[in-house]
C-alpha cells in the first residue's frame, strides 16, 4: 500500500491542547472524500474506501468516514436516478458524516431533503439556511470514541447560489429566499460556523472538526478555507472541498494564532483523506494514494458487486447506438485541466452548432462549466450524451439585446486564460479577446454580475453570422435556462426574454437531436476549432 502524506513536522505540538482536550485512548481515524461527482469507480473507487476504512477498523475502533460535498452530481450514474444510486452506494459504504456542496443542490431542494432521508448519515449544514434564517440542517454532529469528544461541524459555500442552479433557491416571484451567510466580506457565515464550533465546545467536545465544501482557490476569496480559519477560533482542523485541490496539509492561523491544517484529497475519488487524532492529540493529515489488502484485493467485492450491478442496469438503457465519430472531443487536456473554461475548442462548437441548429436560432450559446465530459473515438449512445450533458439543464430560447450579448461574452471572458465555468462557448458569433486588458466586469456580494464599469472591454470585433453586432438590436438566442433565465455562474442577460412558443429541451436531448441531423456521423470539420473565439 503506496500512501503520500505529510505530517504536521514542527507545528505538531501546536495542535496539541494541554488542559482542554481529552485525548483520545486509542487514534481517532477520520478518512474523507471530497467532489466525487458521481466517480464511483474511478480511481480507487467507493469500494476501494470501503476496503480501506475496513483495514483501518482492523487497527482502532475509532473510525469516521466523511464526505465534504459534491458526490451526486457528475456523471450518468448520478442524473439518470437523480442521486439515489449514489446515495445507495454511500449507505453501502458507510458514511457517518456528510455535508451538502454547491451540487447536492442541482436536483432541486425537495429532492435533496428526500435524499437527505435515504442517507443513512444524513447531511450537516452550518450556514444553510431559509428564508427565516434557520438552519435547515443540523449544524454539527458529535461522536464519542472511548472518553473522548469530537464534533463535526458543516460549512457550505455560499457561492452555491451561482454554483448551483440559481432557480433552486428563489421562491414564485423570482426573490431568493434561501441564504449560506454569503454576505459582504462572508461575516454571517463566520458567525454562524463561529457558533456552531462554541456550541460543540459547551456541549463537551474535546475536538471540533469543520467539513467543509469552501476550496483554497475561490472566486470569491472572504469565502475560501484560509479566511474562515483566520477570522475563528476553536477548530482543530478543517476537511475542505469545492476546488478540487490535492493539499495533504495547508497550515492557517485563526484568529488566536493557532495552527489549524487544511486538508483536501483532489476529485474522482484520486485519494483518500485521512486525518488522525492521536493519542498525544495531535492532529496528523496525510492522503492515501493507493489501498490494497494482505492478501492484494484494492476493491470490497460487495460494494463493486453493487457499482457494476447498477451500471448493467443504466447501460441497458442508454446504450443502444445512434451515431459514431472517428475521432476524439477531448473536454480537458492531459493535466485534468478543463479546455472547456478557458478558450474555444471543437466540442464547444460542436455542442453550440447544435443548440442554435435545432433551434434554429440566430445564435447559440453553452457554458463551459455546463460541458462535464468529452466525447471519444467509436460509437455514440445516449449513455455518451448525458456524460457531456449531466445537469440536464433546459435549452431555451430568448429574445436578447446585442448590448446584453456584448456584455455577457466580457464577463464570460472575464477571466481567460485562466478557467471560469460562465466562459461562453458560442455558434453564429465571432470575437476577439484581449487577455492583457484588466477585466472591468463588476459583481455583487453574491458574485452575480452587475454589469460592465468603466472601462476598456476585452471582447471585441463581435460579429453575428458575418455582421457586425448591433447593440441596440434584438437576437434570437438559444442556451441554457441556467446561465440566461437563472443567472448561473453569476451571469445577468439583463432584459433577455424567453419565446415561450418553443418547447425547450434538455441539454443532453438537444445533442441527440443535432446528431440525428447530422444523419449520426459528426463531421471531420469538428476535428478543429472554428476560429470563432480569438484570444490575443
């Protein structure tokens, strides 16, 4: 068994807490996931976690499995079912503690509650709240291992009210009546995690662990893990999510000078998180890269008994052929890194000369955090379509201004070249991007553009279908519901219009339809960019 870890080295003994902390007789063991996405079996897999934690329950009896977030939404596995295979699996795993991330959310809030129910642990939740300013899920949990106390507490970031479907949280008149504490400079959220940890604390609890779905790099950075640490006092660590980062351990300083570890374990399952408590109190994180038995097994065979079970049953369904490509539509380069956040690329214009196509609209548009999978070489299916497509978004079609066009590609292109889930991917429209202007997009405290400030724009020589765009001009555009009607990723289309006389599609639906055009063979010109998307 091949383990990457680090230990705590130096600031060891300042994690230690001489007269307030009851060590434990034996090492607490938390092992913890983090923005699985549905990858059940990718990498080490939900199998490979259950056989580990069962090899760890071989060494102590104190033993917590954790997820920090985002693990029923992702892949086919999670949108056909809406996250109820996931959470069978979870069970089947044996999750003890569990928070909501920003996607637990894209099902809808009932749907989540109901899953909430079949989750044997449940979810925990510091900082959501309802239009009351309650707390809809429990703010901590405490487990008790021998003498010793240990509280969980929950912190979601509130940048799920972009992240997610914006939709999911406002009520008939379009007002959000749902909060994460995603205030100006995030104080609400660090008074609501403050009290939550004070509460753990009056109650007993010798050692407070936040689990949190935040990440290190943020686009909003009062709302990151560094700055809840630092502006709190009480944690002893904080198990992290939402960025996707593999840190064994970041150290941060709270606001009484103590060295509290951070600890995020990638996505997909690429690590197990482990962090112990030992017997001296000390607080020890390391990532576990690989797991495997004596006898050399890396799976528990009930559980990949159960992932293959369903897999049969999803593949019997979506698997039927209608189409083939002879070549590949990669969606992230050979570092993981996401080609569809960033700039153009083929499966961009491919996805985007389809909603336009089959709407037959003036212009089509795709997120590029909307865009989850590439396509590969050799036969498609609709098991492939909802790969690209999982969120199951609706593509609808608006009647918008050429201003909230001009407007919204700059805040797309806000950050290029680095990666922005709201980057637009467009077909009938071409523009240049000055990468070397400041961005003079502006945001509210919840990060929902406001509009352009003064300032030079870095999208120009904007052409519709060969003319030049028109401002005051109105154009009929196909996307998704999510970025144009909710406001996903934060962006506005101000004064866009839905044509209510076109039934919308899915996303997913939209592609299948566009390869039955296309008489189900995706043409070679896909095989590179359209040159629609100039970044200088």
């Amino acid at each position: 068994m091949k383990k990457s870890f680090l230990l705590a080295g130096l600031l060891a003994a300042a994690l230690i807490l001489p007269g307030f902390a009851k060590n434990p007789d034996k090492d607490i063991v938390i092992l913890y996931t983090n923005d699985v996405h549905c990858g059940v079996d990718n990498n080490i897999g939900y199998a490979g976690v259950s056989l580990y934690k069962k090899e760890m329950q071989a060494q102590t009896p104190y033993v917590t499995l954790v997820d920090a977030g985002d693990a029923l939404q992702g892949a086919t596995i999670g949108t056909v079912s809406k996250g109820d295979y996931i959470v069978t699996l979870m069970n089947e795993t044996g999750y003890d503690i569990a928070i909501p991330g920003n996607h637990e959310f894209d099902y809808g809030i009932p749907r989540l509650m109901e899953l909430s129910k079949k989750l044997n642990c449940g979810y925990i939740s510091c900082n959501f709240l309802n239009k009351k300013g309650k707390a809809i899920f429990q703010a901590y949990k405490m487990f008790t291992y021998g003498d010793t106390k240990v509280a969980f507490v929950g912190v979601t970031t509130p940048e799920t009210l972009i992240a997610s479907n914006p939709v999911t949280f406002k009520d008939k008149k379009g007002k959000t009546i749902y909060d994460f504490g995603g205030d100006n400079g995030g104080e609400k959220m660090i008074q609501l995690t403050q009290k939550a940890i004070d509460e753990a604390r009056g109650k007993g609890a010798d050692f407070v662990i936040l689990v949190a779905h935040l990440g290190e790099k943020t686009n909003i950075a009062d709302w990151n893990a560094m700055r809840l640490i630092e502006r709190i006092n009480g944690a002893d660590a904080l198990i992290d999510g939402h960025s996707h980062e593999i840190t064994s351990v970041l150290m941060a300083n709270d606001k009484d000078g103590k060295a509290v570890p951070i600890t995020q374990s990638g996505t997909k399952l690429v690590n197990i998180g482990k962090v112990t408590i030992t017997k001296d109190g000390e607080i020890v994180t390391e990532l576990v890269s690989e797991v495997g038995d004596k006898n050399g097994e890396t799976k528990d065979a009930a559980i990949n008994a159960e992932i293959e079970k369903i897999k049969a049953d999803i593949e019997a369904t979506l698997n039927k052929k209608i189409g083939y490509i002879d070549f590949d539509l990669p969606a992230v380069d050979e570092n993981k890194k996401w080609l569809t956040r960033c700039g153009e690329l083929p499966l961009g214009d491919f996805i985007t000369d389809g909603v336009k196509t089959v709407f037959k609209a003036d212009i089509g548009l795709i997120n590029g955090g909307g865009i989850r999978a590439g396509i590969n070489k050799g036969d498609l299916n609709l098991y492939t379509m909802l790969s690209v497509h999982p969120f199951g978004n609706s593509i609808c079609v608006y009647e918008i201004s050429g201003q909230s066009i001009l407007d919204e590609l700059e805040y797309g292109a806000k950050k290029v070249p680095e990666t922005f889930g709201g980057f637009l991917h467009v077909s009938g429209i071409t523009y240049k991007i000055n990468s070397k202007i400041p961005s003079s997009v502006q945001s509210d405290e919840k990060a929902f553009f406001t509009g352009v400030v003064a300032g030079e724009y870095r999208v120009y020589d904007v052409y519709i279908n060969g003319e030049p765009l028109d401002v005051n001009k109105i154009y009929k555009v196909a996307g998704p519901d999510f970025v144009i009607a909710n406001h996903g990723d934060g962006h506005l289309f101000k004064g866009a219009q839905i044509i209510n006389s076109v039934t919308p599609m899915t996303d997913s639906t939209v592609l299948t339809e566009y390869l039955k055009l296309l008489d189900g063979n995706i043409p070679e010109e896909y095989k590179t960019t359209q040159n629609r998307i100039i970044i200088e």
